[in-house]
C-alpha cells in the first residue's frame, strides 16, 4: 500500500531555504526527512538520477518501465526512481523519498519494486551509497546462462569492476530476490541477477552507470573477442597483483582482494 505522499514540489518550495540554513550553519543532518529532501544536495542528486536514468534509456539498457536508481540522502534516507515509469521520462517530482524500511515519505508516486534489492545493498555494504540495476541486452543474455565472462582480459575491467558474480534467480521484487546478493556485495560492486539483469553500487549514481556501462561493453567485447579465431591472451597473474595494489589503495571492492585466489572466478 502506498505510504503518506507529500507533493514535494511543495515541500521544497516551503523547505529549502530552512534545510539550506540547517544544512549550512550546523554542518549535522536535520532529523526532518522533509527538509533533507529540500535541500539543495537532494535537488543535485534528483538531477544526476534523472540524467541517469536517461542515460539508461538511451543506451537501450532498459526497456518499458524497466530499471531503477537510487542513492543514498544523509545516513538515513533514500532517493529513489517510481515505479511505472520510463527512465526517459522522470521529472524532479516523480522521484520518491524513502526510508531504510522502504517507506515512502515522500514524492507523487510509488516507489520502484525493486527497492527491496537497493535496501539489501545498503544494509548490507556502508559503502555502497548509490545503486543502478538494469537490463542491457549483452550482459542480461550472461544472466541468462548463469554465467560471467572471465576476468582478467581488458585492464579497464579489471581497475574498476573485477570478477562479476551471478546471484542465483528469484522472483523479482520479493525479499527472497533482494537477499541473492547478500553474499556478494561485500566484494563485488558489479552482480549479474540470474535471468534478470545486472546490479551496480558504487560512490555515486553515475559511477554505478559507469560500472554497467563498462561490463556491458565487457560482454559484447569479449563475445567478438571469441569469434576472432585466435586463443584470447589474459593479462598476467603479476600485472593482476598491481591493479589490485592500486584497488586497495583506493578502497576499491574485489573479490580477489577477500581471501579469494586468483583463478578461481
Ligand atoms: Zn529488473
């Protein structure tokens, strides 16, 4: 059912100048979702999710109303996309306020069904504060297989991605589907959801575009890379050590940084 809906159009008109003051003159995040979501941070990343979002639809990474973005607002809220939506299509207002529950608190429509997958994320890694999921057509045909390409073929895959790992499929939108990726996230800010889709988390909601962008260019890239004729060449094991030596410097996620020899994805 859905929750108490605020036109927040209207909040922002009567709240930003209050969140702008709160924001700026104690340097501590206002306890009112209302005013958090007025302020001008939260107006920066409705726009970058919208942006997004078209991003998405453009790259015919989804279809119909398919997809969501979220991104974390302060240490206790969500900006998210409404579900039934188109990702070309969204406007500041269509973008919902919610809780780490999943409530809404405010904006016109209702939340993305998949928020429960984003919450998982969140709840889960502390460092994950924005999360894109997606269906792009080279990287959903692997989730079709319930496999990934190999890692360790193109450096640009490697500084930033890393072995992908492919949560086992359940129903979409259930708690069942959100828990699959519990036991990756930790480690892999890219997951391929068997016979769905993909899911990436990253510092903001344009680096997790990114990360879909450069797995999906992975895929198409390595399926051609087969048809060439010739065995593929892997970067060596001693070259991985260095991009891992950089990921680690950087904070960056990777599975082969968690105990995990390599060779074993
Ligand atoms: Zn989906």
């Amino acid at each position: 059912m859905e929750q108490m809906s605020v036109p927040l159009e209207v909040a922002a008109r009567d709240t930003a100048q209050a969140a702008a003051g709160v924001l700026r003159e104690t340097g501590r995040e206002s306890n009112s979702p209302l005013v958090l979501a007025a302020s001008p941070e939260a107006h920066a990343l409705r726009a970058e999710i919208i942006q997004v979002g078209r991003k998405l639809w453009e790259r015919q990474y989804v279809d119909g109303n398919g997809g969501n973005i979220s991104v974390r607002l302060g240490s206790k809220y969500l900006l998210c996309t409404p579900t039934m939506m188109s990702k070309r299509d969204m406007e500041p207002a269509d973008i919902c306020l919610s809780d780490l529950d999943g409530t809404i608190l405010a904006g016109q429509r209702m939340r993305t069904s998949e928020l429960l997958l984003h919450l998982a994320i969140y709840t889960a890694n502390p460092r994950a504060h924005a999360v894109v999921h997606c269906h792009p057509p080279y990287a959903t045909a692997y989730a079709m297989t319930g496999s990934a390409p190999p890692s360790g073929l193109l450096s640009e895959v490697e500084n930033s991605i890393g072995p992908v790992a492919v949560a086992p499929y359940e129903t979409p939108g259930t708690k069942a589907f959100a828990e699959t990726v519990l036991p990756f996230v930790a480690d892999h800010n890219t997951i391929l959801l068997a016979n769905h889709g993909i899911v990436c988390w990253a510092d903001t909601v344009t680096h997790a575009e990114w990360l879909v962008e450069t797995f999906e260019t992975y895929c198409k890239t390595y399926l051609i890379a087969q048809q060439i004729g010739k065995p593929l060449t892997f970067i060596p094991d001693s070259k991985i050590q260095e991009i891992l030596a950089l990921k680690r410097r950087l904070g960056l996620p990777d599975a082969r940084m968690a105990g995990k020899p390599l060779g074993s994805d």
